[in-house]
C-alpha cells in the first residue's frame, strides 16, 4: 500500500511554484563518494545528511544541523561550524554544504571548519561537486538548473525546465522535469543533448550503476531502466517512502511497516528488516546506513549496514 501519508509535514511549496514537492529519495553509485565527486547521487537526494573523505565521515548532526565529523568507529567527534547544514559534499581539503538558516544558500569551508565562505547567495538543492564543478538546483530560480565552479565563479544557467532530484554521472544531468508531469529528462553537462527518457511520474531519482532507480507515484513502487531509457523493471513492490542504492543493495524505509528500513539485493533476493524505527533520509556511508529517526524526534541516528549498532548522533 502506497504510503507517504505520515510525511505529509515534509510537502514543500516551492517558490515560483504551485507544485507541492515532497523531500524524499531514491538511489546512489556506491557507499563512498569518490575523488573527484563530493557524495553519492543516492546520498544527496536524501539530504545529503552525511558524506566522507575516506578517513573522516561528515554529518549533519542533532545540535541544530551543525556539521560535525568523526571517524567511522565514532571516535575523535569535533564541531565544525554552526551552520543548519545538508547537501553535504567533501572534495579534497573542502566541505561544500547548503546553509538552511540562510534559505539554503551554497557555502563551503576547510575541512577542519576553518576558512568558512558564502560562494552564492541562490537557494541550492540536490548539491552535487562532480569533477570541478557544483551542480544545484536553483529554487531561487523555480529550481532551474545551474552549475558554477567550486570557487563559486563561472555560474551558468544550463535549461529553464524547473528539475528536482539532480544526479551528476558519467558525462550526465539527471532530472525529474517538475512541469512535464516529473518525468525523466537527461542532458550533457553543459546543457546540451537534452532528451526525455520517460512518461512515468517519477519521484525520487537517482542512477546506479547504469541504471536509473525511482518511484512511480502512480503506485508507490521502485522501478529502475537503463541510464537510456530502455529496460523498464519493477525492482520493490513494498510501498516505498525513501530509497538509496548502494553496492547491489536496495535500501529503502516501508510504508506498509511503520518506515522501517528494510534491504534487498537488485535482484529481488534476500530481503531483510533492518530495524524498527520510523526513518527517513537514507545516508550509506561506508558500512553504516545514517538516518532521521521519525520516532526520536527527528534526530539522527545510525545502523550497520546489517542492521546492528544502533546509535544515536550528537
């Protein structure tokens, strides 16, 4: 049965729009984001609540969306800034971040949260710090597409259609097309070759491994085809509010179990409940799945990837 009824807090009036967007999410490349990539695509449609350098694992954290850091086994927990923080990214020495207590405006910092900087005042959604560049959607601009490079300047406009759920891979944009009925668009990374991939209304998208993973409003379910369009198949038949796609796994919170969180292999096989907490916005990071907790107030919480060592964050 198709959910989201208990997240209807989460529905956001856009500005410039009278479309009503709900903050959940699908999908990612793999649990760690890479050299020249700040997070996993899966990651940030989910808020990009928590990110890593390989040594470091960054979150958003329970005292007011500060970011902190901390290495994987929670040793060595430090402060880093002040700042309502998600759509985190880390490339190299730096933490790229929208700023919720300034309308989501783009900020970076070291990261060791010294040399903090505002790079845009635009509201900017779905960061994702691929190969030089930060890719946004601009909600200052009815969520139009705009990249800038990471020291903010070069900004440019790429289209005028008004996207969500923006995902940065293999010479790719991305979208869901909010005033085409959320169907599937791609585009190259300077705007060109812009082409329809879809006529799904399609929720919370993100490409994994050469495939496309998102939900079909229609019913609530987890669909994937090729990053070309082809090969449309039903992957979850559960009733489906957040999803994230790492390594082979499907991770995904049950709307006909209370959002717990449950996982299954691409395949279909091994489906397992992981715990039984009301959760959305699914981070994998490493071997730990980082996530809000409906039941503890909204906070953030953690669990291995098999389900153990549950924990609350600071």
């Amino acid at each position: 049965m198709f959910g989201f009824g208990k997240f209807s807090r989460f529905r956001i009036s856009l500005p410039l729009t009278g479309i009503v967007v709900l903050m959940i999410v699908v999908g990612a490349i793999s649990g760690c984001s890479g050299a020249d990539r700040g997070n996993t695509a899966g990651n940030i449609v989910n808020d990009g609540l928590a990110a890593t350098d390989g040594t470091w694992v960054y979150f958003s954290s329970n005292d007011g969306g500060s970011i902190y850091r901390m290495h994987s086994d929670g040793s060595n927990q430090e402060k880093l800034n002040s700042d309502n923080s998600r759509f985190i990214n880390v490339v190299g020495d730096w933490i790229y971040y929208s700023n919720r207590d300034e309308d989501d405006s783009i900020y970076r910092m070291r990261a060791d949260g010294s040399d903090r900087e505002k790079l845009s005042s635009d509201s900017g959604w779905y960061l994702n710090v691929v190969g030089g560049w930060l890719y946004y959607c601009n909600v200052t601009d009815g969520g139009r597409i705009y990249k800038m490079r990471t020291d903010g300047s070069d900004r440019q406009k790429l289209t005028s259609d008004r996207g969500r759920y923006l995902n940065v891979a293999d010479g790719w944009i991305y979208y869901s097309h909010m005033f085409d009925g959320f169907s599937i668009y791609r585009m190259g990374t300077d705007g060109s070759s812009r082409e329809k991939l879809n006529d799904d209304n399609s929720w919370f998208v993100s490409v994994a491994g050469g495939w496309i993973y998102y939900i079909n409003l229609e019913d609530g379910h987890v669909y994937r085809m090729r990053s070309d369009g082809s090969g449309l198949e039903q992957v979850v038949n559960d009733g489906v509010s957040f999803v994230n796609v790492v390594d082979g796994w499907i991770y995904y919170t049950n709307a006909d179990d209370g959002e717990s969180i449950y996982r299954v292999r691409i395949d279909g096989s091994e489906r397992e409940k992981l715990n039984s907490d009301g959760s959305m916005f699914i981070n994998v990071v490493g071997d730990w799945i980082y996530y809000s907790n409906w039941d503890g107030g909204d906070a953030i919480y953690r669990i291995r990837t098999d389900g153990t060592g549950r924990e609350r964050l600071p």
